[in-house]
C-alpha cells in the first residue's frame, strides 16, 4: 500500500526530516502570511490561526499554479513563558535576552497544525512544558556564536547544541522540534491518508 503525499507549507528542515521518518512524502509549497501576534492572544491560540492561517495560503496558491489537489499541512511554534511569547530572535541581543529569561526555569512550547484537504481545514494543538538547566554568560555566548539560536523560536532547537542545556520535558518532543508526531499522524489518518503501519 503507497502512502499518500502531502504538501508542506513550511521552510523547516526540522518539519521536512520529521515528516520523511514519518515516512510520509511531500513536496513544499511556501507562501508568507502576517505573523504578528494580535492584541491579547493567547500563545496556543496564536499558533492555531497561524497554521491555519499558512494552510489557507498554501490552498490559494495550489489553486492559482493549478498544483494537483493534494492535502497541505502547515504548522507553527513558538515558546512561551510569562503569558509572553518569545518568537525569532533578530540578533545576537535579542538571543541572549530571551536565553537569559529561560535560563533555570520552565516554559511552555506551543505548536499548532493545520491540514487543508477536501474536508476543509482541520487543526490540532501540542504543548509542552520545558526546564532549561541555568545558563551562565559564556555558556550562553558561546550558544549564540555557534549561529543556532538565529530563525528559531524562544532562541533555541532542542534538536541541536541546546539539548545539551535541556534538563527536562513533559509532552512532545516532536512537537518542540516543531511538528508533533502523534497530533500529525492523527490529522492525517482522519483526513484518510494512509500512513506506514495503517492495516485499513
């Protein structure tokens, strides 16, 4: 039984290599929307329309380049801590603002999903709560120079160098790499993709 392919509306690597040991095939499909956070959003809800929202894009675009119909997931992270969300640093201060306010604490990481496909724009939400071990300026200087934390929400993958600082999880760690396995597979399955291990 072949599985079906997919669309990816993302520029992750992170999202593209969960999705082959997934063993799902995709072809990317990028568009850009707005990702400013509006006046008292929610981190969980600001990732939901997010990914709904690049879902809806990427459906435009398939239609308006006359793509084959094919499902189109999207996604977004972010992390959050205070009520605050913590997005893209955009230089080594920022970065080392944001590692300094995780530094000995727990956050939250909230990743939302979305999968257009002819049943219309179904989503689903992870979150996780991370402990980040104390930082001290070099170890977070030394962090920031390795070019890391750039293109990153919160300021840092828990994939990379960062896990070496990573004390402990609870929830998805899928979903803090920015696409949560469990939450995908169930999008899909109800979308009627077939998926690798499905006997249906």
């Amino acid at each position: 039984m072949t599985t079906s392919t997919l669309y990816l509306a993302s520029r992750s690597p992170r999202r593209a290599e969960i999705l082959k040991a997934m063993g799902v095939p995709f072809i990317l499909m990028l568009s850009d929307i707005d990702e400013s956070v509006h006046a008292g959003e929610a981190p969980d809800a600001y990732v939901l329309r997010l990914a709904a929202g690049k879902a809806a894009a990427g459906l435009q675009q398939m239609q308006a380049e006359q793509r084959p119909a094919l499902p189109l997931l999207a996604a977004d992270t972010t992390v959050c801590i205070d009520g605050d969300i913590l997005g893209k640093p955009e230089d080594a201060p920022h970065a080392a603002a944001m590692l300094r306010r995780l530094s000995g604490r727990w956050h939250e990481v909230h990743t939302g999903i979305a999968l257009a496909s002819a049943s219309g724009i179904q989503t689903a939400l992870s979150s996780t709560r991370v402990l980040v071990d104390d930082l001290d300026e070099a170890a977070i200087a030394a962090y920031i120079a390795s070019g890391e934390p750039y293109g990153k929400a919160g300021a840092y993958g828990i994939q990379g160098l960062a896990s070496m600082f990573i004390r402990r999880i609870e929830g998805s760690y899928s979903g803090v790499m920015g696409l949560p396995v469990f939450e995908t597979a169930q999008l899909l399955r109800n979308a009627g993709l077939r998926l690798p291990g499905n006997h249906e």
